[in-house]
C-alpha cells in the first residue's frame, strides 16, 4: 500500500528520544495512520524525499547521539 509522508524535520536537524519525524498519511483522504517517533536522542542523517511511499520503506535513517 502506498501513503503520504509528511515530514515534521529536516536532514542535519538533532532530534530528541520520542520527538515527531512524520506523518504517515492516507493517500486518498489525508487521514494520518501513524506518527513516526525518534527512538533514541540522534541528527537526522537520511530523509526519503517522495511524497509517496509503500510499506516497508526507509523513511529516516538516524544517527545516534553518544
């Protein structure tokens, strides 16, 4: 199934454990489906830049903070 990214950060940007990265938005209604989470304190090193995206596909790629 594919779905809308709504990105909330921007690549470089340090995010803290728990902080918003994106929406996860049905495609045809705009309806969010799920909010992506930072899991540990990190810089965002990588953001998939299409609107659209299926299942399973790498969203962000963080870089964990020492």
């Amino acid at each position: 199934m594919k779905s809308c990214v709504e990105p909330l950060v921007h690549v470089g940007e340090d995010v803290g454990e728990g902080a918003s990265l994106a929406n996860i938005e049905h495609p045809y209604d705009g309806e969010i489906m799920e909010t992506l989470f930072a899991p540990v304190d990190a810089k965002v090193f990588f953001m998939h830049t299409d609107p659209l995206t299926y299942a399973n596909t790498a969203v962000f790629k963080l870089v964990e903070k020492k």
